[in-house]
C-alpha cells in the first residue's frame, strides 16, 4: 500500500507541473484592473510613453548599451527539494543574460523568415551585491515555510502572509521561488502596478537548468518569459483568437503553441502567415523558444527608460 502511495505521490508531483506551459499573469493583471481602475490608466501612460519612444530612435538606439538589474532571489522552501541549490539559481542568471543579450547558441535555430526580426534587449542580470540597507549579499533569501503550495496569488510577497517582502523594487528585481501548485509555472506583475507585489514568482521545477528543473521546462525560459511581463511584454497571440500583443513585428497567432511545433507553422488567421512559434512569448517547451523580435527588444527597453 505504501509504495502505491507513493507512486501516486511521484505522479502526481511529475505530471502536476503540466505537460504544457501555464502562464497566469496575465489573468492576474485582469483581476488588478477590476480591482483598481487606476491600473488601467497605468498601463495606458506607458503605451503612450512605449510609442512616444518609438517616434526618437536615435534616442532608442542611443539606449542600446547593456542596461545592469540588481536581482534578488528568495527562495521558499517546505522540502529539502524545494530549498534549491545557489549552482541552480547561477544557471538561471546565466540563461537571463544569454536570452537577453541575444547570446544565446539556440538562436541559430530561428528560421530564416525570422532572422531579420530577431531583436537584442541588451540587459544584464546580476545577483545583488548589496541589500536595501548596504549590508553585503550573496542575493539569494531563504525562508522556511510550511505552506504546501502558495498558488496564484501574491501571499508568497508579504512576509505577514508567510512569505517574503520585497526589496525596494525601484532598485531590485524580485524573484520568488517556490511550489505554486496548480501545474502553474509562473507570474509576473507588469510594470506600474503596486510596488509592494512587484517582481515575477517561478515554480522550483521550472527555474534554471540543473537541479530540481523538470523537462520540457528544464531550459530556464520560463523566467525568461515571466521578466519580459515584467518589462511589459504580452503573449505573442494576444490573449485572445488572432489577438494583439502590441508589438509590429511579431505575426499574428491565433492561439498559444505548446510543444514543440514543426516549422512552418502557419497561422489560421486571415493572412495565413507563418507564426513565430520560437519566441520567448509563445507557450512552446523551453528547448523550442529562443528569440525576442526587434520590436520586442525595443518596448523593453522603452519600459527601462525615463
């Protein structure tokens, strides 16, 4: 009887975490809007800021040096498992800055249709050397919890819910790891929302590329994904059939890709074009998404200017 639990237990704790990416934030950010209707006009403002910039590439282009972001990582763990190892956390800040410098090997897989879209972000990730108060820092935190699964909500960002506050996220990109439970892999809040929730939370199984990680979430792309929430990007169809994600260059999906799908993969849109399955905002499995578009990289970089 013992072992059949048991096996029930490893299933469910393998296939929970879901053969397909699940994303929820931007079901969060729906539920912000309800909430708070100033969320609303947040998010307008910086549309118009993402346009205004767009109208000054020289200035744009003049931004194009490495931007550096300071990143906490606070880890909350109930098993020895879920307390993952700092040689974990270092494969995922490595992976952030391959995506993000667009140093990644991967991206020689990007069909040739694509090459001339392919964009470079140009930031950098480093583990904060300092904390809010000056004090040196390995910039990891660690914290036992007994929660089971914290689940989509920002509970695991309030140290009087049991979890941990932020640093300063004006100075600090906040990242929690734990188990989210629900075969979620991620969320992140969008930028201009409530400084005390802000930053992305990743599953322990879907962060870096070693350790706890679990294929086809073993590539450290979710995180790459959720950042780009985090620095305003969109799902790649748009949330909806055939819908918008804001950016010019990226073709239009009709739906998220999961898997790995065979190129080309042709859109049923009204144009019947090729979908860019390999961007990092498509629902592909981590080894099929390795590119940012031009404009992709430049509405993140509009997002990290004044």
């Amino acid at each position: 009887m013992k072992h059949y639990l048991f096996l029930c237990a490893w299933l469910a704790l393998h296939f929970t975490l879901g053969a397909q990416r699940n994303c929820s934030t931007m079901e969060l950010l729906e539920a912000e809007i309800l909430q708070d209707p100033e969320r609303l006009e947040k998010l307008e403002s910086l549309e118009k800021h993402y346009l205004n910039v767009l109208r000054r590439p020289a200035e744009l282009e003049g931004n194009r040096n490495i931007i550096q972001i300071p990143v906490v990582v606070h880890v909350l763990y109930r098993s020895a498992e879920e307390n993952i190892s700092e040689a974990q956390i270092l494969s995922q800040i490595q992976v952030l800055n391959e995506d993000y410098t667009a140093s990644n090997t991967d991206r020689l897989f990007v069909p040739q249709a694509f090459r001339n879209l392919m964009g470079n972000p140009s930031i950098q990730f480093v583990l904060a050397k300092q904390t809010p108060s000056g004090v040196a820092t390995s910039g990891i935190t660690r914290k036992y919890t007994s929660k089971i699964s914290w689940g989509k909500t920002n509970d695991i960002k309030s140290a009087a819910l049991g979890g941990v506050d932020p640093w300063n996220s004006s100075n600090y990109l906040n990242i929690w790891i734990c188990n989210i439970g629900n075969g979620l892999l991620g969320f992140a809040q969008f930028p201009g929302g409530n400084p005390y929730t802000d930053g992305i939370v990743v599953d322990y199984r879907a962060f870096g590329t070693t350790g706890t990680v679990k294929s086809p979430f073993d590539k450290g792309r979710t995180t790459t994904h959720e950042v780009a929430h985090w620095l305003n990007l969109r799902h790649i169809w748009g949330d909806q059939y055939c819908g918008s994600d804001q950016v010019n260059d990226t073709p239009q999906h009709n739906a998220a890709n999961y898997g790995c799908p065979t190129s080309p993969h042709i859109s049923s849109c009204s144009s019947l074009h090729e979908e860019m399955t390999m961007n990092f905002m498509d629902y592909t499995d981590d080894q099929c998404m390795y590119m940012f578009s031009a404009g992709q990289a430049a509405r993140m970089q509009a997002t990290l200017m004044p």
